[in-house]
C-alpha cells in the first residue's frame, strides 16, 4: 500500500511517501526550488518521493493533504459573524481553502495526469491532527501523551490528546485567535526580523538578553487556571484586520502581526539590519520566559491529564529547542520525542501515518530513528560533477576520507561534508553540513564572517557522539535530531568555546554509530586525534536552502572561504 502525504499552500511545502508504513522518502520543496521555506504546491517533492518508489501517479492508494478547510466550521463562522473581518482577508482565506478543498483537481493539473486513472482516495485531514500523527506514530512509544503547539492551522493553534498503538484519542484544543506561536511571530517582527522563519534568530538572541519585560509580556500572553493561554488581542491584529500572506510558489510573506498598542507598551519597532540594543536583548529574553511558562502550563496539565511518562511533540513552536531541552528535568515527564521536520513541512508524513494508522487502522512497524530521507547521488555522478567543474580531486576510500577530514578538521580547516541521503526538516545533521573545530574560539567569528554571513549572536551546534554526552552536557538523553538545547557542564565550557552559547548551554545532536555511522567515524576519529569527541556542525548552505545536489554543494564550497570539501569518497582543498 502506497500513501503520498502532502504539505500545500503554506511555508515548508513538502511530500512524503510511505509503503506498508515504512517511510520511503520524505523532501521539502525548497531543496528543489532553492527558494526558502517555499509555499505553493510541491510537485518537485512529490515526483521525488514518486521516482524513490519507484512508482507513477496511478500506482498510489491514498493522497492526503494537511488540510481540512470543513474543519471547525460553526467556530469559523461565529468568529466572523462576532468580529466582520475585511473583505480582503475573506476573499485570501476562501482561495486558499479552495486550491486546499480541491486537492485531486489541483493534483491532476500540476502533475499532468487524467483523474479517470487514479485509484488513490483523496484525504484532507486537518492540520494538527497531522502534526500530532508525525510525531506519535514514529516514535518509539505504544502510548504517549501529543502536543502540537504552533501559529495557525484550520483555526486551531494548539491541540492535545493521547496516543496509544494505532490511534489518537483528541482531548482538547486552542482555537483562533489565541496562538503561542503568533505572539512568538509578533515580537519576532517587532524586533526587526520579518521573514518567515525568523523566530529561530531570536531564540539565539534571548540568551544575551535578561527577561525585564516579564511582567508586561503576562499581559499579553495569560496563563488560565486550566493550563492553557489566551492572548490579550489589543495587541495584535491578526483577528480583526487580518494579515497579508502569501502562499503562492514562493518565499512565504507573512504581514505585521502586532498593532499599535504593542507599539505604545514597547516603543518604535526595530529597523531590520540596525543596531541590536540591549532593550531587544532584554525584550527577546522576556518574550523566550513568557513562551516558556506558557508551554509549561500545557505540559504539566497534559502530563496531570494523561499520567503519562512519555510526550510526544510537534508543530512549529515545537523546534523551541530552549523549551525543549527543559521538560525532563523540570515535569514528571520521563521520555521524549520530536521528529526532525516538527514545523509545518513535517505534517506531509503526519498526513501519511494518520491515513495508514488512524484512518485504516494498520499496525505500527516503523520507529524514525534517523532524519536521512531526502535525495542521495552516486559516486559517479559526483566525480562527473567535479570534472565538469574542471575542479582537482583525490579518490579517497571510506577509511581514509573519514581520516583526512578529521586531520583537516583538527588543523583548522573549515570543511564541507557532503554525503548519503540528505536531512529531514530544518536542521542539518551530518549529511549535508558544514564542520569545524569546537575547541577555537575563533571559529565562531571564523564562519560568521567567510561562510554564514549572518548575526554574530547566533550560535553553532555541537554534534557530539552518543557515548560522551553525559561527559560534556546536564543531560545524556539521546537527541539526534537537534531539537533541544542543554547546558554544557562547567568544567566543559573552555574546552569547546565554538560551540557552548553565551548562557553556557549548546543544541546539540548526538550522534549514534548505528545510525549515521559515517558521521560517527568522523567525529570518533577527530576524538581520537584532539580528546575532545565533539565538532561544530552547521547547515552547509550560504543564505539559501541546505545544499541538496552535488553541484549546489561544489558551488557553494566555491565561491565561499571553506578549506576543504568531502563530498561521497572524493576530497577537494583549496
């Protein structure tokens, strides 16, 4: 049985194929597109996942998108009966929900197939339900309590429940207005960072900041006696006037979110690309606490509902890796999952799993252990790649390659690693990154200003193998997707500066042998030659998606200051 998973007209489009419940591949149309974040319809992605089947459109049995614009519709209309939204914003919702509601029409048209030769049912499932199927249904957990928290999805921001085996039992919800992610997004902007995705610059910055603005970002934000939030909505205009997005086959753009009274409390919003002042250190800091304790209220009330000891999350305000790596010492949870792609992209694999699990109630056979599912390319086809470039190389042998570039590393060389299939969701993880020595403490300020060209208060991440995380970190729980950020012991600090942030804390991503074994021959033998088993990772890209073929690699190895680049078994310095 063939189930496609689609992610359509909103940030991170996205497809997703699975067989017999076994992942088959899983891509974001950005990788193809090179646009970031990319909306519209992703036709590259699914005739990627199509082509790594092995299969045509026709051969499919189910196709699902993560939508469901008939969902909550008497609260869809009672809001708009209480509030008289613009027309604008009406007519912008009513297509978006129309390409949405007509998914086999729209599928036909973009992948120029005849519907009589489908055999596939359509499915629209709503959007949390997918987000909180990508994370249950390939944990390792038989029962476990889900949480999806993000902006907005089929007028629902936050939704909760209990999984068990084959099924999830919906326990609750925060509809529209109210969204932890859409305060998240409005202080973003504020602060002067207005791209979509720009919620992650500002959680690097918090850390430089102290939380003095605490006490006014509870007037936003209430916490309820039950465990949920509701917004002080004079401070938005998401509810009133609506917001201008664009979801069209493009970067999304999404408008201001905060109104003029959050002006009055906090003053004249920040100029992109001006001075970074310690008022918007403190008020990034303030607003990190404030989604903190929110979250915290939902988790503690979602553990004393549940008395479950394992938690399973997703949705955009679930890459809060801050957030997250403060759960199991701080709630009676003992287990944690969060899949790689936890934002938006991800619910094409939700769509997936719920349909084969949910929906035709087929037992559970894979556990998502590791985040490669994107596109892999030959030896052959690299080695024609650099000779098209006319570009010097050395064939190396898998022994020898993970050898050199751990040398290299360890002399100072900033290195492009490039290898097997490519990473799932928005972090780079050993397949597509860029890796450098944790012990400098100039690397940082190395990479900022050759490669990444972005805020210097951002940080780099620690990959570190499995085994030797408790020796480095406050916590040893295995996380392999990068997704939570702990603090880096004392004693430790000193030892890699590159990559311990300036509260003392790093995200990190362990690295398990029998899962990305490349990548631990690497950093194992980088351990061997300095004692330290650590390397900073970052995603190998420059202002652009993450690398995803061999000829964006070399392109970008080239015209930046990299050293060094290993890409399959061939070796390329500068």
């Amino acid at each position: 049985m063939d189930i496609l998973g689609i992610n359509a007209y909103h940030g991170g489009a996205s497809a997703c194929l699975i067989r017999d419940g076994r992942l088959i591949a899983a891509v974001e149309e950005e990788r193809f597109s090179r646009i970031k974040y990319q909306a519209g319809f992703p036709v590259a992605a699914i005739r990627h996942v199509l082509a790594e089947a092995g299969i045509t459109p026709q051969d499919l049995d189910h196709i699902g998108i993560s939508r469901n614009p008939t969902a909550n519709m008497m609260k869809k209309a009672l809001f708009a009966f209480s509030r008289r939204p613009s027309l604008n914003f009406i007519k912008d919702r009513l297509n978006n929900a129309f390409k949405v509601g007509d998914l086999k029409t729209v599928f036909c048209e973009r992948l120029g197939v005849e519907a009589s030769s489908l055999k596939a049912e359509f499915h629209s499932i709503e959007h949390h339900r997918a987000h909180m199927a990508s994370a249950f249904f390939v944990s390792p957990f038989k029962r476990a309590a889900v949480l999806s928290l993000d902006g907005m999805g089929d007028f629902v921001s936050t939704m909760w429940g209990l999984g068990e085996d084959t099924a999830m039992d919906i326990k609750g919800e925060v509809n529209f207005p109210h969204s932890l992610g859409i305060f998240y997004t409005a202080v973003t902007q504020w602060l002067g960072f207005p791209k979509y995705g720009d919620e992650g610059k500002v959680m690097g910055l918090a850390p430089y900041g102290e939380p003095k603005h605490l006490d006014k970002m509870r007037k936003i934000v209430r916490i309820q006696k039950d465990g949920t939030f509701e917004l002080d909505l004079d401070y938005f205009v998401h509810h009133a006037e609506g917001v201008n997005m664009s979801w069209t086959e493009s970067e999304p753009v999404l408008g201001n979110l905060y109104s003029e009274d959050f002006v009055k409390e906090f003053g004249d919003p920040r100029v992109p690309r001006t001075e970074i002042t310690k008022y918007h250190e403190d008020v990034a800091a303030s607003m990190q606490v404030m989604l903190e304790e929110a979250e915290f209220a939902m988790v503690r009330r979602l553990a004393k509902e549940t008395g479950e000891k394992a938690l399973c999350m997703a949705g955009g305000v679930a890459l809060n890796s801050s957030f997250n790596g403060k759960i199991l010492p701080n709630t009676d949870f003992e287990e944690i999952f969060i899949q790689p792609a936890a934002g938006d992209a991800g619910t094409s694999m939700g769509v997936c799993y719920y349909i084969y699990h949910q929906v035709l109630g087929q037992p559970r056979v894979f556990e998502m252990r590791d985040a490669y599912t994107g596109p892999q390319y030959d030896n052959a086809l690299i080695e024609s790649t650099l000779k098209a470039a006319n570009v010097a190389y050395e064939t190396l042998s898998d022994e020898e390659m993970v050898k050199r570039a751990a040398e290299r590393i360890a002399g100072g060389d900033v290195l492009g690693w490039f290898q097997g299939r490519m990473e799932w969701g928005p972090r780079a993880l050993g397949n597509r990154s860029i890796v450098a020595d944790p012990r400098r403490p100039d690397m940082k300020e190395i990479l900022n200003a050759r490669i990444k060209h972005r805020e210097a208060f951002r940080p780099f991440a620690p990959s570190i193998l499995m085994e030797a995380t408790g020796d480095y970190f406050d916590q040893s729980y295995p996380d392999p997707f990068m997704v939570k950020v702990y603090g880096v012991r004392p004693e430790k600090q000193s030892e890699i500066p590159a990559v311990t942030h300036v509260d003392g804390t790093g995200r990190l991503q362990t690295v398990q042998k029998e899962y990305t074994p490349r990548y631990w021959s690497l950093i194992n033998a980088f351990g061997e030659l300095t004692g330290t088993p650590v390397v900073l990772n970052t995603s190998f890209n420059d202002n652009e998606p993450i690398v995803c073929q061999p000829r964006e690699a070399l392109d970008c190895f080239m015209r930046t200051k990299m050293d060094s680049l290993a890409i399959g078994n061939y070796f390329v310095a500068k």
